[in-house]
C-alpha cells in the first residue's frame, strides 16, 4: 500500500517527460520531405526525379578531409521543397553553410524548376527580399509561408538548363550572364554550374566582384564535391 503512493508520482513524471520530448522535437525531421537515393533512382517521372536530387542535405566533409585548401573548407549545402501546395509547381529553398553553423547561411536563395523540353528543365533563381528576417525560416514546420512567389526578387539572367546527361546524371549549364548576389567580401555575382546524380553534387560555381570581373571558381572536374546524407539519420535537431 506504502508503494502505491510512489506509483502516481512516477507516472506523472514520465508523462510530462515524453510531452517535454515531443515539443522539444520542433518540426520533426527537416529532410521528411526529401528523397533518399534509392528512391530517387527508382523515381521515373524526370522533373519528379531532378527535383529529388537538388533537394536535400549535402556535405563535402570527405573533400575537405582530404586538402587544406581553405576555398574546399568544410561546408553543407540545405535544400528543401517549400510551398506544397502550390500543386504542379517546384518550389525549393537552397542555404549554403559553413559546416556545423546553421545559424546564419553564407548565402540563401529560392529556386523553381520548370519543365523546358523532354529531357531539359529550367532553373529559375531567386532573391527573398529582406532576406535577414528568413535566415532560419527553413527550420520550420511551413517553410516560408509568409512568403510568396510574386514576393521574390528575379533579376535578368538568373535562369539556368538542367540537361540529361544519363539516366540518373544531369547538368545546369553555366548562363553566362552572372546573377546579383552578394557573398561575402568582394563576392557581388555568382554563376552557377553543376552536374547532380541522387548521391553527389559536383559544383562548379564562379563568382564575381560588382564590377563583374571573375574572382574565383570551382574548376572542372571535381569543382566543390557534395554527398548526399542519408534523410532518415538527419544531422540537426529543431
């Protein structure tokens, strides 16, 4: 009977501890709605499929692990759909990291990817206006909800091809004709360029000061080398 008076207390106390764990948990999973890479290789549909793989978390910790470059310095690269219910449409947002740092992105934007021709897609990208209010906007349940697209900032040139290569390889071709976006320091444009299978990025960006004169780029073959890390064991917890 004595024991019977702890029994209540205890159950009390697990209760509140298993509630105390669901709302520390934030919005669960923040790769749920990414693809893993069996199932992007097993998806036949190909914006379906291209859109998989730009989606996700990446990391070039094994290239960093193997230079002192500070230009192949560890970092990770955050892409997430956003804005489901816009049916039809492919919507992402794309952070770019210091690794371990999730804090403030080196850089944000949002893409759209449209269908151009049979094996061809567009990939339009875009600015978030006042842009600091959403640095850890992604973190949340509804990513960017009080956003929406006729809200982003499009500038001229900022459209890249995404090209079948093979099966499971395609390339965003270079525009040429560099985008407005500042990095860091002298960093006033950028280029976008890679080749993306459902486990690795290679990308090969070059950037530019504000008068468009090129700075420095990540070359060819390699360029800045991304895997792809596994969606069911996420690396942060929000």
């Amino acid at each position: 009977m004595k024991n019977s008076y702890l029994i209540f207390p205890l159950v009390l106390l697990s209760i509140i501890f298993i509630m105390l764990g669901a709302c520390s948990s934030g919005k669960g999973n923040y790769l749920s709605a990414t693809y893993t890479s069996n199932e992007i290789k097993a998806t036949s549909n190909k914006i379906d499929k291209v859109f998989a793989m730009l989606t996700g978390h990446f990391t070039n910790i094994n290239q960093a692990d193997t230079t002192n470059l500070p230009i192949y310095r560890e970092q990770e690269i955050i892409s997430l759909p956003i804005w489901p219910k816009r049916g039809g449409e492919y919507w992402f947002f794309m952070g770019w990291f210091q690794a371990n740092y999730t804090e403030k992105p080196l850089a944000m934007g949002i893409f759209e990817l449209k269908k151009y021709s049979r094996d061809t897609f567009s990939l339009v990208f875009y600015d978030i206006p006042n842009e600091e209010q959403y640095t850890n906007d992604w973190k949340k349940k509804d990513l960017f909800q009080d956003l929406d697209p006729k809200d982003l900032i499009h500038q001229n040139g900022c459209s890249y091809l995404v090209v079948k290569r093979e099966n499971d390889l395609y390339e965003i071709l270079p525009s040429g004709n560099p985008c407005k976006k500042h990095f860091m320091g002298p960093m006033h444009y950028f280029d976008f360029a890679a080749y993306i299978s459902p486990d690795t990025h290679n990308h090969f960006h070059s950037f530019f000061d504000q008068d468009q004169n090129l700075i420095m780029t990540y070359p060819k073959p390699i360029g800045l080398s991304y895997d792809r890390l596994d969606k069911d064991k996420p690396k942060y917890n929000f």
